[in-house]
C-alpha cells in the first residue's frame, strides 16, 4: 500500500455550496452585486491575452498596497485567499502537539488547519446572552498554547474587540511564546485595525481580505501582514505565483480608485443595514447586534430550517445557524432592496400557526 498522510487520510471534507448563481446570495456574507460597473470597466480593459501569458508579480501591487495601509513592502505578503494565508500562518507558527485557542463560534478553517498540524483545538465560548469575556480567554493561555486567533469582527456573531483587550492577550501571549492572529476580514465594515501594533509586537500576525468589501471573493486575494522577520518566515514557506494575474489587476485598480470606491460600497452597506435594522425592531425580532456584514436573527414563529428552505424557494439564500449559533438566520447585510426583499419574504414566511 502506497504511503497517505494519515492526518490527510482521516480528513472528511465536503464541497462548498455551489449552483448559487442564480439565487438572491445573502448566504457567505458576499456583496451581491459586487464591484461598481465603473471599476470592473477600469480593471478589465487592462486584462489582455499578452497580460494573461506572463508569470504574475506581485511587488509593484504589494508595495501600493502596503503604502494604502500605511506599512511597507516589507510587512505584507499577498496570499490566494485569506483563507489560504490562515494555512501558511499555522503552518509556519503552529507548533504540533500544542494549542491553538480560540473563540466558538468562528470561522471553521482554523480548527481545520490546527487538526492538519497536530494540534489541539481549545475553544472559548460565548456566554448565554452571546457576550464573549475576554478574561476567560486570556486565562487559558498556558505553556501548551501555540497559537491564539480573534476574528474581528467575529463572524458569525459580529462582535468587535477591543484594542486594549487585544494588548492584553498579545502580551500574555507573548509571555509563553504564542502567536496571535488576528483576523481582519470584515475590516472596513468594522474601521477599527490592529495594524499599528505589529512593529510593537513580534507575535502579533494580521490577516486580510478582498473577498468580503471589496467584493471579489471569486478572484481569491487575501494578505498577511506583520513585521519583517515575519512575513520573511511566511515568504519561505509560500509557494511562488499563487496570486494571479486577473486579481492582481483588480487589486491595483481598487487600491488606484480606493476613496471613490470605499464611498460607493458604504452608503450601500450603510444604507442597507440601517433599513434591515429598521424593519426587525418594528417587526420586533430579536437580533444579536452586529459590527459585521452578517447578522443573526431569532425567529419568532417557525424554525431557522424551515425559514432557511422556504426562503430558498423564493430565491433567496440565507444561512441557517448551526452549533453554537443554532436557532438563529444568519443573513448577510447589503444594499436596501436586498434587504428589503429579505424582510418582507421573512414576513410573510415567519407567521403564527
């Protein structure tokens, strides 16, 4: 019998949803209209056949980008994903046979990853009324932790962190020698960064995205970003060419018109989002508040499921809570007339018996 992994071997992984074209996507906290037709203009008339037959490279892009967050080339490398660069992070920093902490419910990857590495997963969790005490977590940073991740904002619960609260665990971090990640997803959504703590911690790793605001999820392009000798570790372990062409493009275009675009996609966001929480409080739902593009709904009447599958029927995606967050609609905030469509089909779904 030929060699397999067997950490790989035991592995069951199912695919992601796909034929979801065609629906009304309020699902995996996507911009359903994505990019305004003014920029996709801009960045797909630079995409040629010549264009497409060249190796990518990232430097130029890397360095706009870095300059946009205010950082240098140095503290960035650009991964397929931020989901991809979560890997490389546990990988590289992960220590088999230790933990990695972190709070549940998150996002489902780092666990993943943590099996993949051999190490032991250690969740935190939310009280009953789905606040998160940040002194619990920091107390089970041990000798055995390797690794300690935050989602900020936490998805799908949509708290934030604070700043001093995130000091705290990187230094009690630091303390054992464990790395902090940071994962900035839904920044922009949220404004607030821990970007201007990675020259004062050498622990701290932050991870980021173009999938979720700026609305490109299809072209893969994430980032990690830390201090020098970080990124350098990350660099050794990361493949060469991995971010293409067609993203590069679109990341330069969106990084060249960042003021126009980032006005654009918030009056949208925060106009959709201000109606949404309109119509739940007059139509008295009880809602778990939220800094993120996703909120999660209490029904009133009939079950998540059967709410989830009867929206599906009138073309409108959701996600159905699960774990944690079971009992809960998982709805992605955007424009007013998805949100507006959403509301009124919940309406006419969620009745009394």
């Amino acid at each position: 019998m030929y060699y397999i992994n067997p950490v790989i071997k035991d592995f069951i992984r199912t695919n992601q949803p796909e034929n979801r074209g065609g629906y009304i996507r309020l699902d995996q906290n996507e911009n359903p209209d994505g990019l305004p037709k003014w920029l996709f203009k801009k960045a797909i008339k630079r995409i040629t056949p010549s264009y497409l037959s060249l190796y990518p490279e990232e430097i130029e892009f890397t360095a706009k980008y870095a300059h946009l967050l205010g950082l240098k080339y140095e503290n960035i490398t650009l991964t397929d994903g931020s989901v991809v660069a979560m890997g490389y992070v546990v990988k590289v920093f992960g220590e088999s046979r230790k933990k990695l902490l972190c709070v549940t419910p998150t996002f489902g990857m780092y666990k993943v990853y943590a099996d993949m590495q051999q190490m032991e997963t250690e969740f935190v969790h939310y009280k009953d009324d789905y606040t998160f005490n940040i002194d619990e977590l920091i107390k089970r940073i041990d000798e055995r932790t390797s690794l300690i991740s935050l989602v900020n904002p936490n998805m799908p619960i949509g708290n934030v962190y604070l700043q001093e609260d995130i000091i705290r665990v990187i230094e009690k971090a630091k303390e054992v020698n464990a790395m902090v990640i940071i994962d900035e997803a839904y920044h922009y959504f949220y404004e607030k960064s821990s970007i201007n703590l990675i020259d004062r911690y050498d622990n701290l790793i932050i991870l980021r995205t173009f999938s979720k605001f700026l609305s490109i999820p299809g072209l893969r392009m994430g980032a990690v970003i830390s201090n020098q000798k970080n990124i350098q570790y990350v660099k050794n372990y990361k493949p060469h060419y991995t971010v293409n062409n067609v993203a590069l493009t679109f990341g330069e275009t969106i990084v060249d018109n960042f003021d126009r675009l980032y006005g654009d996609l918030q009056k949208k966001f925060k106009d959709g989002k201000k109606a949404l929480l309109k119509a739940l409080d007059e139509a008295a739902y009880s809602y778990i508040p939220t800094e993120g593009c996703f909120i999660c709904i209490r029904p009133k009447h009939k079950t998540a499921e059967y709410i989830t599958e009867e929206l599906k029927k009138q073309n409108i995606l959701i996600f159905c809570g699960k774990g944690d967050s079971a009992g809960f609609l998982r709805v992605t905030i955007w424009d007013r007339k998805y949100m507006k469509l959403f509301i009124s089909t919940l309406l006419e779904i969620d009745i009394e018996n």
